[in-house]
C-alpha cells in the first residue's frame, strides 16, 4: 500500500461550487489553464504509487506481422502513427480514444509514441476536455511511467510529466465550474494520484484538494447503497474502482476510516449486481467490459482494506430500482421502480434479468424473453454480444 509520507490532513469538505457546470465554460477554462499552465512540472516522487489493477489487456489485440489494433466503444481500429484523434463516432468511442487507457498494453516503443502523438498533435475536443477523460488518461499515463520509469527514454518523461501537470492543472480549475458525482470523483482520484506521483508544495496541495472532494464525495454523494445516483451496474464498477485507487494513495490519511466503510458498501452492491458468470446485470445502459472485472474489483478490496465480499442471497437495493435473489448457479434482479437521483424514467413494464443453470435471459419493458450468449472475449467483443440476443 501506497503511503503519502509527512502529511499533516484534516477531513472536510471543499469550497463550495457556486459556478454552472457548463461546456462553454469547461472549454474556455481548458483553454485558458492550458495557457497559463506551461511552467515546468514539479519533481517526481521518489517512490510513487504502482497500479491498483492490472492493464487493460483487453483493449489491445495484436495480429498477424505484429499488427496492433486497440478497441475503441467495443470496435477495434488500428493503431498507426499519427494517431487521427478526431476519428471517431460519438461520445463513447470519443472518450474510449482519449482516455488513452489502452496505452497500458503496448509495448514500451508503442507506448511512447502514443504519449509522443497525444502531446504533439491532439487538439482541443469536447471529449479530451471532460474530467472523467482526462483523469482515466492521466493516472493511466501516471501508473504505466512508473512501472516502466527504468525503461523509458529521458525525453519522453518529461514531456510526459510536462503534459500530466499541466492536466492537472487545469483539471483542477475545471472542476470549480462544478461537477456531476462521477466527475467529483473522477477529479479527487486524479488530485489524490498527481499529489503521490509528484512531489513538492504544488504536489501537496493537489493531494489536499484531492482528499477534500473525496470526502465530499463520501459525505454527500453517495447512497446508502454505495453507490453514486443514477448508475448502472458497469457504471458502479467503475465507481468502485475509482474509490479503491484513491485508497491505495490515502492510506493512513484521516479519511481512511470513512472510505474503507464506503468501499465496504459498494462492493456489496456490486457484487448484488453481477449474475454468476461474473459479468453486471445490463440494466440503464451497462456494459459488460467497462473496466477492471468485478473479481479483480472485489480482489484489491481484500487487499487494500481488508473487505470480504460475500455475494448475498437476497438482493435489496430500493434507491437504486432493484431487487432479486440468487441461489448458487441461479440469479434473477428485478426492476422494481425509479433510482434515486436520475431523470431517466424506468421501466413501467415488467422487467427483469434471470440466469438459470448458466444461461442468462431478460425481459426489458416487455419486449420479450431474450437470451445473451457472453463468451468472455473482451471489450472488443461488445457490439458482438449484444448482436448476439435472440428474442424467444
């Protein structure tokens, strides 16, 4: 575990926002915090923080004459050089390509010519802007420098740690503009991992600033379930992994208590939410590979504080629609009304997810009983699975 050392820390909350969250405004400060922010990066730390989860290995596939392709939104696309970063088709793919947390699987000479590509040639998008983008791309670049500091060329680090503190930088003014609870989140674990990466005045305040929203976070953002209003299950899994990555780097902090007892709750939820061949419950829009699996989820729990998750055999959770059982190789969740904190009108049909003797069927708002055949392929195999539902 990853100890920040000499570190004075007080539990409360940050300043209040008192600034619409807007995408005028998020641009406008980008541009200007991108202006003001190309001073030198502070020095690294001598012991930074290692990964909490293995890379993403898949989101890379490599073929035939070492052909690399990446997975992009569930659809693979090459990778060649000069990265198009503009290439893309909506939101999701938008920020599966920005967030660069495919960079965890290439090889060192891959991996720095994409840092390379990104510093010389990205331009300003909607998507590179958004703080849960720049924060997936930041602590993925932060994590991979330090597992391959001895590796890399001299040059590439600095113009990497240039780019992250100058992100940092100006991620920290964005979120003044004010945040949904995902962003807040997302914007502590990139305070909280910047603030062990680097060190110095700057590095400390970051860390702060970071360990504050946190606790705002904890105090006032999340359900007694555990889990942010308004996510689905892949959405929650990331919102776990998100809470035990700023554990890794908060050890010993004064808000170790509170967040070990929110990470204890969200893995319950989580763990309520996935069917027995370990993949979440499709419920509002989930994804099946979004993120770390919820085994690896459930594992750094253990590890980091010591969480033991059993799976429960009833399932209650009324904030967030939902309610089931399961019994062994058997599992069903029901929707049972609206979750707390979205707009978004749930089913008033029946509607329902049910595994039995390992094969998973649904019924969404009445549609139809449908089978999902999920073979465990990867994210690249997304658009596959769900191809793949057959009305009965």
């Amino acid at each position: 575990m990853h100890r920040r050392p000499s570190r004075a820390s007080r539990h409360g909350g940050p300043r209040a926002v008192k600034l619409p969250s807007t995408r005028s405004g998020r641009r406008l400060l980008f541009r200007l915090s991108r202006f003001v922010a190309s001073r030198a990066a502070p020095a690294f730390a001598a012991r930074p923080p290692r990964p909490v989860f293995p890379p993403r290995r898949d989101l890379v596939v490599v073929g035939e004459d070492d052909d690399v392709r990446i997975v992009v939104d569930g659809r693979q696309r090459a990778l060649a050089f000069p990265i198009d970063w503009s290439a893309h088709d909506g939101a999701e793919a938008a920020h599966d390509l920005c967030a660069m947390q495919w960079v965890e699987a290439l090889d060192d000479t891959r991996f720095e010519s994409s840092l390379r590509d990104w510093i010389a040639r990205a331009d300003l998008t909607e998507a590179a802007a958004h703080p849960s983008t720049t924060t997936a791309r930041c602590v993925s670049w932060m994590q991979q420098i330090t597992v391959r500091l001895q590796r890399l060329e001299r040059a590439i680090l600095d113009a990497a740690s240039r780019s992250i503190a100058a992100e940092v930088r100006c991620a920290a003014l964005v979120l003044r503009l004010g945040a949904t609870p995902a962003e807040e989140l997302d914007g502590a674990r990139l305070l909280c991992w910047a603030g062990c990466f680097y060190e110095g005045p700057e590095a400390d305040r970051w860390y702060e600033q970071g360990a504050r929203r946190l606790a705002r976070v904890l105090d006032d953002l999340l359900i007694i379930d555990g889990m942010l209003a308004g996510q689905n299950a892949s959405e929650h899994a990331r919102t776990c992994a998100s809470l035990l990555e700023c554990r890794a780097v908060l050890g010993g902090h004064a808000i170790e208590p509170a967040l070990d007892a929110a990470i204890e709750r969200a893995c319950a939820t989580l763990a309520d939410l996935v069917h027995p061949d370990g993949h979440p419950s499709l419920f509002f829009g989930a994804q099946l590979h979004s993120g770390p699996t919820t085994t690896t989820i459930l594992s750094a729990a253990a590890r980091l504080c010591g969480v033991r998750t059993v799976r429960r055999p009833s399932i209650e959770l009324e904030r967030a629609g939902l309610c089931g059982w399961r019994d062994g190789q058997t599992y069903f969740l029901f929707a049972a009304g609206a979750a707390e904190g979205t707009s978004t009108a749930r089913p008033d049909a029946l509607a329902f997810e049910w595994t039995l003797h390992g094969e998973r069927m649904f019924v969404a708002g009445g549609a139809g009983l449908a089978s999902l055949e999920i073979d465990g392929a990867g994210a690249s195999a997304e658009s596959a699975h769900r191809s793949r539902l057959q009305v009965l």
